[in-house]
C-alpha cells in the first residue's frame, strides 16, 4: 500500500475577473506522505493559499475554476466530486486552519456550538458525546476550563486562543491530512511558537499528515520534512527541506534565503532584497516568470519557461542556469550561510 496520502498532479486553477481570464495556479505537482510535513513557501500572491483552497474546493464561486489536472486523496480524485461528497471529506478526511481566525470563527455563535456542528455532521454519536469529545478537544488544544469556554463567543478569546479553537475545529475528527494556512499570522512571537509545537504533537498524537503554508523560511526550517517554493502561480522548487537550505538552486530560493536576517550581520548594513516586483496575472512573461527580478536572466530565460528538472533524486528546479547557482552555493561565493542548523 502506498503512504502518499495526498498526489496534486498537474494542477491548473482559473479565475475569471472583469479584466480577463486568469491563471492562479500553474501546472503545480507534488505529493503529500503519511506523517510527513510539507511547507509551501513564497511572497504573498504567488498561489499558496489558492492551491490549499483548490485541494479543499472551496474556490469562490462562479468566479473560482479548476481547469485542469488531479488531487487525489488517498486514491480519490476530489476534482470529480460534487458538492454533498466534499462536504463528507471536508473536516472528516481533510481539515484545515484558515490565516485568520477572527474570519474562520462565526462571531454570533458560541464556540461550543461551532464544534458540534463539526463533529455532528461527521460522526453518528449523540450530542452529549459529542460536547464530551469537543471538550476533550480543547483541553487536548491547551485552552483551560474548556468546558466553560464551550458556552463562550470568539471575541472573548484572545488571538492566540482563537486559533487554538481554529486547530481543535480543524483536528476534532481526527483528519488524515492537516493544512495550516499561514497558522501563525498576527500572533506574537511566544504564541507562534506555541502554536507551531502543539501542531507537532498533534500531529505525532493522531499520525496525520501536513501542509503547512508560509511565506517565512524558519517555520519551514523547524516543522517541514520536505518544501514546495512557488512563485507567480507555479513551482520554482521542490525537494527535501535539507536539499532547500543545503544547495537552493532557483535563483528565487536563494533570494529568499539571502533576504532572512542574521545575528551575525553587520550592525548598519542592510537587509538582502529581491528586487523588482511579482509580474501581474493578466501580464505574465513569455518567458520564466522570475525573469525581471533574476540576476542571473540571459536571452534564453525571455523566450520560453523553464520546465521542471530533477538535478537529484528527489530534488527538482525549473531554471535554466541552475547550475550556475548551484555551483556558487556550494562555492561560498558572496553568499551567507545556508546550513539549515542556522535557520532554524
């Protein structure tokens, strides 16, 4: 039996606006593996949290459209289901932490309320065992007195613990595969960090699997087994979270990697940035999409993108000069160290 738990395979997904058709999601594949964590990184805006809401079918709607490919859990393409049969997936086999949890709670209902309704839909028991099992969810999720906290509303609960009740709305059917999108937005440095270590055990507790989305590298480096880092809607590179701190070898990853502070910078020198900006949906290049921003860019890179190259088992880039930025990586160059032990 396979452990892939979850296999996007060639995901397109489209929206349609008043200026035109756009591509959000382009051509994205990767898989997902029993109790392996998967971080999706990138700058806001290059398809993260849409790829998560496509995997969900929670797109907008009419605007929102898969156009093309497979998400197949555990065998199932989620693509051909309708509506009634996402809904029986949705909490049960798949659960999800939305970015914000003031917008993931219902701010006129109580919190107990929202959680039965989760575990009501899903599982055939009564509602006093069902009270019984949310409140042992939120005690499981740290919140204190949780039987009292059931009958409270979410603008009682401060920031921290309202995406703990995120957590245990998400966990309470013990779900096969978790997805956090950005978990630990908003949230001060002391309360990210507790989040990020109860989804650890949590996820060690039930032996679930996660796709955890972030746009900042050192979550990936303290919680990811292996990464996706995307731009412009598609996949810059894929590999094992050691293979992304070790040897990056799109130019994008190594951008990002250059741009995370350091203690043992220079006082008053300033910050590495990417320059330029992410080119508009309805303006993509020809070419790579990373192509105006790229140090690295020569005439090839303008005329056609790059496809996917494995460069090592398990490793894949899509750039043409790979090799080049693999070889000053490895060479030291002017670049700071990327060990993953100095990230996380």
């Amino acid at each position: 039996m396979s452990d892939v738990i979850l296999s996007v395979n060639n995901l397109i997904t489209e929206f349609n606006t008043d200026e035109g058709r756009v591509r959000a999601v382009d051509d994205v594949s990767f898989e997902v593996k029993q109790g392996e964590t998967l971080g999706i990184v990138g700058e806001s805006g290059c398809g993260k949290s849409v790829t998560a809401l496509s995997i969900m079918r929670l797109l907008p709607q009419p605007v929102g459209e898969i156009a093309g490919g497979q998400i197949l859990l555990e065998g199932q393409n989620l693509v051909e289901l309708d509506i009634s049969q996402m809904q029986k997936i949705r909490g049960a086999r798949i659960g999800m932490v939305f970015q914000e949890p003031m917008t993931a709670l219902n701010p006129v209902h109580t919190i107990g309320r929202q959680l039965l309704e989760v575990i009501l839909l899903h599982r055939k028991i009564s509602k006093e065992q069902a009270i019984r099992q949310a409140i042992e969810m939120l005690d499981k999720v740290g919140i204190p007195s949780p039987d009292i906290r059931m009958s409270e509303y979410p603008h009682q609960l401060s920031g921290g613990m309202r995406q703990r009740v995120v957590i245990a709305m998400a966990l309470v059917c013990q779900p096969r595969l978790l997805i956090a999108d950005e978990p630990t937005t908003a949230l001060d440095v002391t309360i990210q960090a507790q989040i990020l270590e109860l989804i650890k055990e949590l996820q060690k507790d039930l032996g679930m699997s996660v796709i955890l989305i972030t746009h900042d590298l050192g979550v990936i480096a303290e919680t990811s087994d292996s990464v996706v880092v995307m731009y412009a809607g598609k996949i810059a590179e894929r590999g094992s979270v050691y293979d992304l701190f070790d040897q990056p070898t799109h130019p994008y990853t190594r951008g990002l990697l250059e741009s995370i502070p350091r203690l043992e910078t220079e006082p008053k020198s300033r910050l590495t940035i990417i320059p330029g900006m992410v080119p508009g949906l309805l303006d993509m290049p020809k070419g790579c999409r990373f192509e105006n921003r790229c140090r690295y860019r020569q005439d090839g890179c303008l005329s056609a993108p790059p496809g996917i190259e494995t460069i090592a088992p398990g490793h894949d880039v899509a750039c043409y000069r790979w090799q080049e930025v693999r070889s000053e990586v490895v060479a030291g160059g002017d670049s700071p160290n990327f060990k993953l032990s100095a990230v996380a």
